[in-house]
C-alpha cells in the first residue's frame, strides 16, 4: 500500500478545503495570519481534516500567502489535520520541502496559452519540473517526505484557447503518472465542464492510471459544479476540493470565479451516503469569521442560504 492509499483511501470520501489557498487568490482583502488561524481552527472542530494552507510563492507579489510556514506551524498542532500547499516552482518546492507539510500541489496547465500565462513555461518543461520535484522529495526524505499531487489546469475547457482536446489531457495524465506523481487532479478551472463531460474524463483518467489516486477541482462558474460533482462520485472519485463559501479563481484565467461552495460539497456527500465526519451547522458557522475578516467579499452557498431541511417534519408531495 502506498502513502497515497493511507491517506486516500479508496472506500472513503476526502474532501480537501480549499479556501485559505485558492479561495484567497482573487480577494481585495484578506485574513490576517490570526484570523486565518481561527478559520482552520474552527473547521477543525468542525471535523474538518484535509486543508490547503497556502502558496509558497513571492510574498512581495503575493502577500496573503506570505504567512504560509505560520499556517503549516499552527495545522502540525492539531491531530489527524493534514496539510497540503501549492508549488509553481524549484525555488518553492526547495522552501515547502523544508516545512513538515503533508502534501506539495503542483499545477500544470492542459492547454500551453494557460501554462504560458500561469507560469511561463511549457508544458512540457512543466512536466520535467514536476519530474525534478518528486526527485527532490526522494532524495530528502523519499516514503517520509510529502505526497506530490500533479494538479492539471483547464482540463475541461479553457477561457483562453476555448475547447480542450480530451487526448492531450489524457496524454499529460500519462506524462505526469510517468513523472511519479502520488495523486492526479483534474481541474475544471473556469468553469467550462458538464456532467457528461466529467463522466468520460475521469472514467479515462482512472482506467489509465490504475492504483493512483484521482482528484476532481471543480469551480462553480456556470452554475454546474454540483452536478458535476454527483458525477464524479458516481465514476468513483473520492477526493474532492471545495472552498468555503465558493471563494476562489485562478489570476492568470480569464473569467474565472469561485469554487464548488465546500459546505454545499458536503451536504452533498453526506446525502450520497458518505460519511464526511463533518458537523455541517458547525461548518456553516465559519462563515462567520470570513465575513469579519473580508466583509467586501461575497460569499456564496445554497445550504447557508437555505438552512439544514428539517428532514423529520418534511411532507411528502
């Protein structure tokens, strides 16, 4: 069994919270280091388990995640959380390697006017990098060291180059299996994937590359990330990103917006019968610290919107 399997296991869901990464992306304000504190506290008492810390990216240019190693210190104090954060370079592979986070996150782009735009390179000097991370992560600590999740951007659709050859998605699938990626993400990253769409990739995905386990990002552009995700359980996907409250988008993409809303991802999981662990009142309540800390910043949500249904005093119509 490999670290991917223990800490993915097939016959459970994990949901991973995307918020304090992806959901800060595209904000005018943030949380300070204190409120973000309590942000993955309060979720964690919640029964949160599975975050996403930060970026280890220039803080001159990126200063909400500037505090990503204090973010790591406070998620290391809190039994069973595991903690993931994104890497778009060497030089932040280099630093989050010398943090005890769980999981690196590192993005490539299916389509290269993204990849171009996102991180000026190619995709296939994208593919090499993620080959070199996963060395780097051998030769530090190998079975010790974190899991290298391959996450694959505009996989569905992009805003910059329109439609996406599924084949060459499928093909950087193989390339980054071929690198020695432990997990592979698919990324709806503007919200361009249908239900149907979703079905035929990640079934695809999972017959090509076997044991590894698949990932599904979804954002909630179009309205459809919700279907889509019912799909994905049903082709057998179990790990899952959603931000709380739909924050979220990618700078570099054109039109992009919020995430899957996380406490409606889990509403859903839990009425699919999977048992998420999560106490969704609790959940809906962390709202309450987003809002104090970014008050000019919206927050979407049909389950915070709506409340719990009151399933013992329903009629039947």
């Amino acid at each position: 069994m490999t670290r991917a399997d223990r800490m993915f296991p097939a016959d459970r869901i994990t949901l991973r919270e995307v918020g304090l990464r992806d959901g800060l992306q595209l904000v005018r304000q943030f949380p300070d280091t204190r409120a973000k504190q309590e942000w993955l506290q309060r979720e964690y008492d919640a029964g949160v388990r599975y975050f996403e810390l930060g970026s280890f990216l220039p803080a001159q240019r990126f200063p909400q995640f500037a505090d990503v190693r204090d973010l790591i210190e406070a998620a290391g104090q809190l039994p069973g959380l595991r903690g993931a954060a994104l890497v778009l370079n060497e030089r932040g592979a280099v630093d989050a390697l010398q943090t005890p986070i769980d999981e690196l996150v590192f993005v490539l782009s299916a389509t290269e006017s993204h990849s171009q735009a996102n991180t000026r390179r190619t995709r296939q000097a994208a593919v090499d990098l993620l080959r070199r991370i996963v060395q780097m992560r051998d030769d530090g600590g190998g079975a010790e060291g974190p899991l290298v999740t391959a996450g694959i951007a505009m996989a569905f659709g992009c805003s910059l180059e329109g439609s996406v050859d599924p084949d060459e998605v499928l093909r950087l699938v193989d390339a980054c299996a071929e690198a020695g990626a432990d997990v592979i993400a698919l990324a709806d990253t503007v919200g361009y994937a249908v239900p149907r769409a979703v079905a035929t990739l990640v079934s695809q995905t999972r017959r090509r590359i076997g044991a590894i386990p698949v990932g599904l990002h979804l954002h909630d552009t179009r309205g459809m990330a919700i279907a889509n995700a019912t799909v994905a359980l049903d082709e057998g996907v179990r790990l899952l990103d959603g931000s709380l409250g739909g924050l979220g988008g990618c700078p570099f993409a054109p039109g992009a917006t919020g995430n899957i809303v996380f406490e409606d991802l889990v509403f859903l999981c839990e009425n699919q019968g999977f048992n998420t662990g999560i106490d969704m009142e609790k959940l809906i309540q962390v709202r309450e610290v987003v809002a104090r800390s970014m008050p000019d910043e919206p927050l979407s949500g049909a389950l915070a919107k709506a409340g719990l249904p009151r399933i013992g005093s329903q009629v039947a119509v």
